[in-house]
C-alpha cells in the first residue's frame, strides 16, 4: 500500500514537470508542434526583425515600401504578433523610414 502511494507521487510528479518543462522551453510551440507563435516584431530595425523571425523559424515574405533598409523600423507585419502559424512559414513587413 505505502508503494503504490508513492509510485502514483512519483508519476503524478513526473507528469507535471513534463508538462511545465514542454511549456516553458522558450520556443512557444503550439500543439502539434509544427506551429509556433509568430513574435511581435513592431518598432524593431527590420534587420533585427528578420534575425527574430529567422530564429524563431520564421521566413521574411515581402518587405514595404520596397527597398526599405536594415535600419528601418517596421511599423506592421502581418500575421499579427502571437498568432499561431506553421514553423516556416512568411512574415510580411511594413516600415517607415
């Protein structure tokens, strides 16, 4: 009786700290694991922007205006910061010099 208690301890135990340790690895995975949150990235240089998004798993798709430089700031992107999408999928940008 007194070890099946703590078999269930240790498994109850072992279940949370699975659950907290695959929800805080910093890499905001969503479900499946294919998905990610796409990160805000308004109000950076859009050179920084495009190293978060790289490093988030994320491709730069289209950049406004064009010939818009590395210091420029983006103003949108689209999709929004925090919306759930496809590990290498596109980011749009839109900036003002």
């Amino acid at each position: 009786m007194k070890i099946t208690r703590i078999a269930l301890a240790a498994l109850v135990l072992f279940s949370v700290l699975l659950l907290v340790g695959c929800s805080s690895n910093g890499s905001n995975l969503q479900g499946d694991g294919l998905h990610a949150t796409v990160p805000s990235v308004q109000g950076m240089s859009v050179s920084n922007a495009t190293e978060r998004l790289h490093e988030a798993g994320y491709e730069v798709g289209s950049v406004a205006p064009a010939g818009a430089k590395g210091s420029d700031v983006v103003q949108t992107q689209e999709p929004v910061g925090g919306t759930a999408l496809p590990r290498g999928g596109q980011v749009s940008l839109k900036c003002v010099r």
